[in-house]
C-alpha cells in the first residue's frame, strides 16, 4: 500500500477542521470456504475415484483512491479529547475478478476402453467475472482505469491527553472502513450444465498455449455449449470493497511505551464485496519522535494464532503482521504478509510549534 497525506486546519463556523488529501493503491484477494480440489495434483497425491467440490466464492481487486479527510473536535466540554473524521474516497479499479461455485460440484474419475483417465464432472453452476490491464499480446502491463466507484471510512476517537504533551494516557478508537464498491467495464461468463466429461489428456487444453484469459473461457464455451461465445452472457460487474468494522484501545503503560488491543471484524454489504480477515490482536509498542517499533500477537478469523513486528524510522514503516512464515519454513501456512509504508505530513502542527508562533508581549 503507499500512502500520502498532506493536510492542514481550517476553520468552517464555530468548529476547527483538520482537512487533508491522501491517495492509495490498494490490492486485496478474498477466499472464504475454498475447497481445493486441485490439491491432489499440485500434491502428487492420488485423486479419490469421486470427489464433490463444495460451494465457494473468490474476488480479487487491484485498485486506487483519491480521499478526502475530515476531522474536528467535539464535546468540547469534556474533560478528554473527542475526534470525529470521515473519509470521502473515489475509487480507480484497475483490475478485477470474481469467481463462484453457486453448489455443489461432483467430481468422479474412471479409466475408460481406451486406457485413459476420464473426469466427469456432474451437475455444476459456475460464474466467472473479469477485467484486467495485462496486454496479453505485447506481454506488458498497460496501466489505466477500467472502473470507478465511491467509498466512505467512519471513525470517532477518544483520546486521555497528558498536560502540555502530545503523548496520551488513553486512547480509544471505533471506525467503519470501507462503504462502498467499485463498477468494472468487464466480461461476465457462466457454465451451467449436468453433466460433462472432460479426458484428463484432453488436447485442446493439453497441447493449446493459451495466450488470455478470453482464449481460456472460449474453449471452456466451446467444451461445454459447443459455442467460445454462448458463456459470455453480459458486461459490467460490481465488487464492493472490503468493509469492516474496527475497534482499538491504546494505553501507556510507562513514558513512551504502550499496550495496545485491535479487533477487526468483516462486516460485507454488497454481494460480491471483498473480505477482510477477522482479527483480535495485541501488541507491545515503544513510540518516539524518530523511532518506533513494536511487536504483536493475533488470532486470525479468531483460529490461527500469529506473530508480527513493525519499525518506524522517521516517516518509512516496515513491518509485517506474520513475521515467522518470512523466516522459517512451515508445513502448512495459513498466511504471511510484508508491509511498507511512508507518511509525509508537510502541513503538521501541533502545541509546541502553535507555542513558538505565538506572538511574544515582551521589551
């Protein structure tokens, strides 16, 4: 993800606003309840003779946003701090995808009178959906806009300041991330059928260098209507973004170092939005001016236990939220990640600087 902020205080009625620009460029993949049939191959374990494939849905978006931030102060009356910001994003789709298995997928494999291994497949429903940027002809990658969309990011914050320091005793956030979907220029196929028998040494997929995704779906056409174009039923699909809701609690337990809680939970409107993982995480931070790091411990959809890190030098972050899968081999790996940000913020203010323009009374 990369990351730019510039922002800066403005004043609209009564009430002081932090306003500011960012951008993104954001890609996510979403698999829930994916029954790798496939496995046994890329394994080289046996196939069972008959195999049902279970209802599954997969999406992938490769996207950008142009946000708008606001941010202002409320219950100026309370003794503790109260922050109230929204994010107002346009969304730049590049590249997408959705694939869905609508029910169950009944897989059997024989050996027929000719020696060879032949797969039925029997009673499948399967939709397919894409849009992509990659040139297949001239094999580059020709970046431009396929699709758009809005989104919208909520957060209150509630914030136990020291006297007279940036740094905070307590700090408490709630936001809703992500509302909103982005609308591709893209194909839509379907292959819906009872029963198809597929020779696993079939020589139209076998001995074919297939050169684009619409080669690919045209013979799978073809294979299962006798036509490359009778799957291709409509253009233009949705994918809605990857909303959840977020819930943090940040507390120092000594100068500069803090004890942090997160909890992310996916909350999905639209039908083929993305999926964010669900996370309960706790981590140990040492925060300065210059330098921050941190360590972490996270259960994954509330299962799968683990552990990451981050540094901070000045604005460049590094970290990762599963730092052990980068370092150590593992039988069987659920996830690894690697993130890198930067944060420019030419337009900061805080109490200190606002105390040096401060116009001095004095001979």
């Amino acid at each position: 993800m990369f990351w730019n902020r510039p922002s800066f205080k403005s004043k609209i009625g009564e009430n002081d606003f932090n306003i500011g620009l960012f951008t993104r460029l954001r890609t996510q993949t979403s698999v829930i309840d994916f029954d790798n049939y496939f496995r046994f191959q890329s394994q080289n374990l046996p196939r069972p003779a008959e195999y049902a494939v279970n209802p599954f849905k997969t999406s992938f978006m490769n996207w950008g946003e142009l946000g708008l931030n606001f941010a202002t102060e409320i219950f100026r009356q309370s003794d503790y701090k109260w922050v109230l910001g929204i994010n107002l994003k346009y969304e730049m789709g590049f590249d997408a995808y959705n694939l869905q298995n609508n029910k169950d997928l009944h897989i059997s494999t024989e050996v027929n009178a000719q020696n060879h291994d032949q797969t039925t497949a029997t009673s499948y429903d399967i939709a397919a959906s894409y849009v992509t940027n990659y040139n297949f002809e001239t094999k580059k990658y020709d970046f431009k806009q396929q699709g758009s969309g809005l989104g919208l990011d909520l957060g209150l914050s509630f914030i136990n300041k020291f006297p007279d320091s940036e740094a905070y005793d307590l700090k408490v956030d709630f936001n809703i991330l992500d509302i909103g979907y982005v609308k591709f220029n893209g194909e839509n196929h379907v292959f819906i059928g009872d029963t198809k028998v597929l020779l696993d040494d079939n020589p139209k997929f076998d001995n074919t260098k297939f050169e684009s995704i619409k080669q690919y779906l045209g013979l799978l056409s073809t294979e299962v209507y006798g036509d490359p174009n009778k799957s291709h039923i409509s253009d233009g699909f949705k994918i809605g973004l990857p909303t959840s809701i977020h819930l943090a609690l940040s507390k120092n337990i000594r100068p500069n170092h803090y004890l942090s809680f997160n909890w992310i939970q996916r909350t999905p409107i639209f039908e083929n939005s993305l999926k964010r993982i669900n996370t309960f995480s706790a981590t140990y931070s040492v925060q300065k001016p210059a330098i921050a790091y941190g360590f972490s411990t996270a259960f994954y959809d509330y299962k799968n236990l683990q552990f990451g890190a981050y540094l901070r030098l000045g604005p460049l972050i590094l970290g990762s939220e599963n730092i052990f899968p980068l370092l150590f081999n593992h039988k069987k790996l659920h996830a690894a990640n690697f993130f890198i940000g930067l944060k420019l913020y030419p337009f900061w203010d805080n109490d200190f600087k606002r105390h040096r323009r401060a116009k001095c009374n004095c001979d």
